[in-house]
C-alpha cells in the first residue's frame, strides 16, 4: 500500500520542480507549433494543463487467456486477475463510482493529452506465477505485501475478505490519480497520502454499486473484515497510555506527522494516518481548517497548506489527538463524541464548577493543573444515559447494569493531556469524588462515562466541583 520509499528532502523537490517547469514551458512552445494538439504523444514532454502521459503497456489479452487471466474492462480500471469471476466482477463498476467521488472530493484531473479517459490497469494477483508467466508483475524489487502502484497500474494480493479485497484495490486507485499529474517522487507526506487513500477507501458498499458512499466511518464490525484501523487505534491507545514515553513516540501527533520510521509499513502507522486524515476532514471546528489540503498534490502545495493553518489550531489538535482516539470507535457520532477546539486550559482555580453533559463526550474543563499539583472532584446530579426502553437514570458512580471501557456506564470519568498533547493519562474513574495527582502540567478533561457511537439518547448532566490543591 505503501510506496515505501524514503521522502525526499526539500531541496530535491525544488529541482524537481524547476526541470518540471523547465520541460512544461518547451512542452507549451512545442505545442504551439504543432496544428492539432490532440494527437501530440510526447513522451516525456507536457505541458502544466495536462496531467503525466498514460505509459500503460498495451495488453495482450490472448496470451493473458492462455495464462489463466480473465480482463474485465470499465470506463476507468481494466481488471486483470485469476480470481473466481463472482469475487471480482463488481469491482471495475466500483472504482468508475469511487472515481466519480475523487473528482467531486479531491478536484477534477487535469485532462489527457491525448484526451483519453483516465483509466488504470489493476492486477488482483491470487497465484503469482500465472502473472509471471504473462509478464504483467512490475520489476522484482517492487515488493508486493499488500499492494502497489507505479503510475497507471497497480498490483494487489488477492484478499479472503471481500470487503478488504474492495479496500485494498480502491487505496491503490487513490494513490494513482492523486499521482497522475505530478508523479510519485513530489508528493505530501506519507501520513497524508496514506491517510486519504485509507480514508476514502473505507467504503460502503450499496445494491446498486453506483451509489456505493466512500470515506465513511464503519458503523459497526460486521461487513468491514480485515480492515482493522479502529481496533489497531483501540489496542494501542489502552496499552500505552500508561507509558507516557512509549505513547510521546509512537502515538503522539508529532509522531504520526514526523514518523522515525519512514518506511510506513506497520499497520499502526496506516491506523494512525486514517485516524488523523479521518478527523480533520470531518471536525467541525477543524475542517475549515484543513479542507484546502484535499487539492494538494505536490509537497510544496501541501506544506503552504500546513502554514496557513493557525499555530494555535495546530497546538489544539495536539490536545484532541489523544482525547479522539480514546473515543475512536465503529459508530462514532460526529454531532456528539469530537472534543471541542477551542477551548485552552489556562486557568488554575482553587475552586471551580461545571456542568458535565452525559450526551457530550470529552468536555474541556478549562482548567490546567500544575505538574505535582492534586486536582479534587466532587461530582453530583442525576443523568440519564440510555433511552430505551427508558431512560437509565445514573449518578456520578455509574450504573452496573451495562459497562463501557470495563466500567460502570455513567461513571464521571477524567482524563488528563499535556498542554503540547505529548502525554496523556488513561482513562481516569472518578465517580462521587476523586483525586488526581499531575505527573506533568495537564489539562483537566472530564466525561460521563459512555462509548461515543451512543451518546445521542443521553440527556442531563452532571454537577462537578473541582479544587486543586
Ligand atoms: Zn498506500
């Protein structure tokens, strides 16, 4: 899924760039001169307006018969596999309805030169030896784990899961038109190119295969087999945030966006860049923000994206990164369960009183507590944290009738975040009344205890009083 290669510095990119722009201004003069663009195929040469030139080999579909390959064709993928028919047929309808979705998400392609379709050739590979045989594999040192792409074409291991297989072969399409018109060499950083490509990838899929909607967040388990983020988040996020270092460097957002290892193949890395590509498209507070990086293609385009959004949102995000992912689950209800942005903790009360709203998932309290310095809560009220048949009323101690986290649902919860987001607590029980000592200065957020995929039939809130000492 991933290029897998290192990224190269700025300082490559910016030459790049000069021979690319160098190469579109001949490309435009030789254009100039010629009496009918349309049937120019130069190769090498393109002018800005045009995205790189089609360089997929032509099939020869007789000799992929007679190595056990069947060819299925689209308006924009050519499927080339030794998959069962009934595993694969749906997928070509599939992608032309994905790239519908891409235009419409990510901008229009700049046109072919030629004014062809854009269309891939995929290859769903079950044994490797028939597409060996028909000599359609990319160079041996392109490494197929999962999947790959090289300009127009990529290459997948057939998958046991059919909604992975889907997945799978629609994260390579992804990446191949958001490096058409650039090429794979000038791109975003891998935690977004593999972030969007997952993102949009994620997919539900309809009876009519048109009306398929991408970039979903799964509502439940069942129907999404073999994808993973959500529970690769979940198990990671209880195991480390106990280990303040092992969480600063593996889970923090200055590491999903820095990663030491650049070659981005756990499947911790694609959960994180999904995670964070997910959230920043769909935060209300913070889409606004950030909704200018979908037309980014290049580096360059995508780092003046990254300095035009605020340093105060960016130091925000750092404080939701790990408060989202304690609450990331299938069903996450995005009216409800997103921590508000903008809400800093500066203040250091000896004595303050909020309102908790059982239908809200984190709440900021506003209130920092000093590194060594004890935070008391004292929490009251009656709340209701279930509908159906009728409300279940709870008190601050939770009610035992149902659990969330392996707690009692309604329990007052705390968890605490380092004002730079680089250390976070675990879930802290509070119930009736609790202390808290800060390790490191941190900012106080509190919620009824609850999963963020059912917050919507909760109503009333809580009384809490906090004094630090
Ligand atoms: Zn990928």
């Amino acid at each position: 899924m991933s290029p897998r290669f290192d990224y190269p510095a700025d300082w490559l990119c910016s030459t790049l760039r000069a021979v690319r722009d160098s190469a579109r201004i001949l490309a435009l003069f030789l254009i100039a001169l010629m009496p009918d663009p349309g049937v120019v195929n130069c190769g090498m040469i393109f002018a800005d307006e045009f995205r790189l030139p089609d360089d997929r080999p032509v099939l020869d579909r007789d000799k992929l018969e007679s190595c056990g390959l069947s060819v299925l064709e689209s308006k924009h993928l050519i499927l080339v596999t030794d998959a069962p028919l009934a595993e694969v047929q749906d997928l070509p309808v599939l992608a032309d309805a994905l790239f519908v979705e891409l235009q419409r998400q990510l901008g229009s392609l700049k046109p072919d030169l030629n004014r062809r379709d854009f269309q891939l050739t995929g290859y769903v590979i079950g044994a490797k030896e028939r597409f060996e045989e028909a000599d359609v594999l990319p160079p041996e040192s392109v490494v197929i784990r999962h999947g790959r792409h090289i300009g127009y074409q990529f290459w997948m291991n057939n998958q046991s899961s059919p909604y992975y297989r889907r997945h799978l072969l629609l994260h390579e399409f992804i990446h191949c038109f958001m490096m058409c018109e650039h090429g794979m060499a000038d791109i975003p950083p891998l935690w977004y190119t593999e972030g969007i490509a997952e993102c949009l990838a994620t997919h539900e899929l309809s009876e009519d295969i048109k009306s398929s909607r991408f970039g979903i967040l799964p509502a439940t388990l069942n129907g999404f087999e073999g994808w993973g983020r959500i529970a690769e988040i979940q198990t990671n996020m209880t195991e480390l945030t106990n280990k303040p270092t092992q969480w600063q460097s593996l889970m923090s957002l200055e590491c999903v966006r820095n990663p030491k290892d650049l070659n981005f193949a756990s499947d911790l890395q694609y959960a994180q860049a999904w995670a964070l590509v997910w959230l920043i498209r769909n935060h209300p507070e913070l889409k606004p923000h950030f909704s200018p990086m979908s037309k980014a293609r290049t580096r360059g385009e995508f780092r003046d994206v990254e300095k035009s959004v605020p340093a105060e949102v960016w130091q925000r995000l750092a404080v939701l990164w790990p408060l989202f992912l304690a609450s990331l689950t299938e069903g996450f209800e995005v009216e409800h369960s997103f921590p508000p942005l903008n809400v800093a903790a500066s203040k250091s009360p000896a004595s303050e009183k909020l309102e908790l709203q059982s239908g809200k998932e984190w709440q900021a309290t506003g209130v920092l507590i000093k590194r060594g310095a004890t935070v008391r809560l004292n929490c009251m009220g009656r709340y209701s944290v279930h509908n159906k048949p009728r409300p279940w009323i709870s008190e601050p101690q939770g009610i035992t009738i149902d659990y969330a986290y392996s707690r009692p649902l309604g329990e007052i919860t705390a968890m605490l975040v380092a004002p730079g987001g680089s250390v976070c607590s675990g879930r802290i029980p509070i119930g009736r009344e609790g202390s808290i000592n800060a390790e490191v200065d941190s900012e106080l957020w509190l919620q009824v205890n609850d999963s963020a995929n059912s917050r919507s039939d909760n109503s009333g809130s809580a009384s809490v009083e906090i004094r630090i000492q």
